[in-house]
C-alpha cells in the first residue's frame, strides 16, 4: 500500500473514530446552543420604511400618539426616572443635523447623571457650527406646545438613544450610531446587509468555538496516548507525518463541517426576514465569510492545540496553555490614552475590525493577508508536530 493510501485509509479511520467519541457531540451541543444564542442577536430586524424605522428602532413617539398622553403616560412609556417631579425638565431639546460620527463621540461623552464638561464644550461646538439646534431643557408641557413640524425635527434628541435598539448595524466599536432615516438609506448602499452581519457573527462566535473545539482536540489526542497507541504505530509501517496530517485533517474537517451546517442551517432561518427588503442578504457573503474568518482561524487553533498537546502530553497543562492564548490574544488593542478598539494586529488570531459599514473597502486587503499568514503559519505548524511526534517516537523505540 503507498504512502497515500495509508493516509487516507487512516483519515477514514478517524472519522469514524471521531463520531464514536463522546466528547464529540458534546462539542455539537455546545456548538448548535451558541451559534443559536448568537443568531437571535445578530439577526437583527430592520425595517424599511421611516415609520417603521423612526418607531422600531429608533424608538420614535408619533407626534399624535404625543399629543393624547398624559405626562405620567409619556413618562412611563420614555423610560424616565421616576424621581422626576411633574413639571420638571425631562431632556434637553435640540434639532440633530450631526454626522453618525459626530452623534457617536457626543453620546459617548453625554454623563449618565451630572455634567461632563467636555460634553458641554462639544455640544456647544455643535451648536456654533448649525450641527445642533438648542431648544434648551424642556419639560413635558413645554414640549407638548411644539407644533408638529417643531416636534419631528426634535425627536433624534428626545428619544434617541433613551428609546432606540441597540442596533448593531450602525455602530463602530465603543461609538454607537444611531442615523436619522435620511442617514440610514445613505448608509445601507454602502455594503450588503448580510455581509455586516456575517462578520460580526463569526466574531461573536469566534471565541466559544475555538474554546471547544480544542477541547474537543487536546482530549482527543491525550487519549491517544493513554492508550499507549506511540506504542502501537512505531511497530507498524505508519509513518509519523500519516499519523498527524490524517488525524489534524479529520478533527478540523469535523470541527468546521458542523460549524459551517450548524451556521448556514440557522442563516437560511432567519432569512425570511429580510426577503423583502431593498438592503442586500445573500447567503453566499456567510460562505465567503466562513472561508475567509473561522476556516482559517480555526484551522490554525487546531494546529496550535496539537502542537501543545503532542509537546505536553497533558491535558491539564495544554488546555490552560490553549484558554490563556485564546483568552489574551482575543482581546481588543488597548492605547496608552486608555482607550481600546478592535484593529488588525498580526499577534491576533482572529482579525476584527470595528462594525462599520462598508469597512472592508479599507481594510480587506489588511484582513486577506492577515489570514494568508495565519494559514502559512498553520502549515508550518503541523509541520512543526509532525517532527516533535517523529523524535518522540524515536526516543520511545530506544
């Protein structure tokens, strides 16, 4: 039999060995509840229409339905704090002409209770440069004296961010957006709608996998070498690298077939959703996606956790070594002003960007040879446990 035959005869063989262990629907359970839990968060509804979109999402009071509340109704249905005595102001009023940008750096610097000086330096920078109009604090009788064009140009700022979603598809990392209509149909022509969601679902989905998985992997092997099966291959005509090219290749085939039917299993759910919208989903941006982000990724956590395991033959010792590499190097880039931000950085694994529309127009390029690199150093990796298991097998033939 050549040296092919016996590796594909071994990596059948471990598929079937794979699907007789334990441990590996465990790993399928896990999976299926994570990516379900993940699904109903990034699966995000959007509508279409600006009544549907200034109601649902941003959480708009229509000017009629206004005008027949009473005040404790209106407080009860704005969400406002119930120490607020009747007549008091309830917000500060203002028309919103800002930029998503613009928006973001305000509310990220509006205090939840007090002042915040630099918010009071920027809002009135806003206010000199016509980006904001001020109405000043207005209680709910002063409000309710607006007329109805009044009214809708001040909604942004009465009930925007206090009644919005949390709506992921317009944000950028700690910077929450939360663009008027006339925005939103600007910025939904800039990438489809299913392209954003498939970056940030591998994102979330990312970590928990990759926990699991080399789980699935280091208890695997460990059990290799309970059973004494060095001992076994070094009296028969299996060669070192047939052992773990048919073994690497088998549990990361394993891994991503169920992440990939598991994935496109819940896509194709949750697509009746958005059939109808103008706003692009296309399934094959999850595929592309898949092969770009978790194929690779995972592929080279696999490498990594074989490459620890076969060192260690430990199981305590290669799953800490794994959790802390998962853990530290999936962090976000923290500056030295204190702040962080997800950005490509060649010692993460996973390379995530901010959740910014249309982002790949400037960083794709960065984000393809990110992964380029990352399935190189896979290779080498592999290549790295095959001779580390070879000079293992010599010293125990010794």
């Amino acid at each position: 039999m050549n040296s092919y035959s016996i590796t594909l005869s071994l990596f059948k063989k471990e598929l079937k060995n794979i699907f007789k262990y334990p441990f590996t629907y465990v790993f399928i359970l896990l999976l299926a509840i994570i990516i379900w839990d993940t699904s109903t968060q990034v699966f995000q509804k959007f509508y279409e229409t600006k009544e549907a979109y200034e109601e649902n999402l941003l959480g708009y009071i229509t000017y009629e339905e206004f005008q027949s509340m009473s005040e404790e109704e209106f407080l009860k249905e704005y969400r406002i704090n119930n120490r607020i005595n009747k007549g008091e102001p309830i917000a500060r009023v203002y028309e919103d002409y800002m930029s998503n940008e613009e928006r973001g750096k305000l509310f990220l610097l509006r205090p939840i209770i007090g002042t915040n000086k630099k918010f009071e330096d920027l809002y009135e920078e806003y206010c000199r440069s016509n980006k904001i109009i001020d109405y000043g604090f207005m209680n709910y009788d002063e409000i309710k004296l607006l007329s109805k064009e009044q009214y809708e140009k001040i909604c942004h700022s009465l009930y925007v961010p206090r009644c919005s979603k949390n709506f992921i598809y317009f944000s950028n990392g700690i910077l929450r957006y939360y663009p008027t209509y006339e925005q939103a149909k600007e910025l939904v022509r800039l990438e489809n709608l299913s392209s954003v969601i498939a970056r940030e679902y591998y994102f979330r989905i990312m970590q928990f996998s990759a926990i699991i998985g080399t789980l699935l992997i280091i208890s695997y092997l460990v059990r290799d070498y309970k059973n004494n099966v060095i001992t076994n291959i070094k009296s028969s005509n299996i060669r070192s690298y047939q052992y773990i090219v048919s073994k690497y290749l088998a549990l990361t085939i394993v891994i991503l077939s169920i992440y990939f039917i598991l994935t496109m299993s819940t896509v194709f759910i949750f697509k009746s959703q958005y059939n109808n919208l103008s706003w692009q989903f296309q399934m094959v941006d999850f595929i592309k996606y898949f092969v770009l982000l978790p194929f690779v990724t995972q592929s080279f956590l696999n490498g990594l956790a074989m490459l620890i395991t076969v060192i260690s033959k430990d199981l305590i010792f290669s799953t800490a070594a794994m959790f802390y590499y998962i853990f530290i190097f999936g962090q976000s880039t923290k500056f030295a002003d204190g702040t962080s931000e997800w950005v490509i950085k060649n010692w993460k694994y996973f390379p995530r960007t901010v959740n910014r529309l249309g982002i790949m127009e400037t960083q794709g390029n960065t984000m393809v040879v990110h992964q380029i690199g990352y399935f190189i150093v896979a290779i080498c990796i592999v290549l790295l446990t095959i001779y580390i298991w070879q000079r293992n097998r010599i010293e125990r033939s010794c």
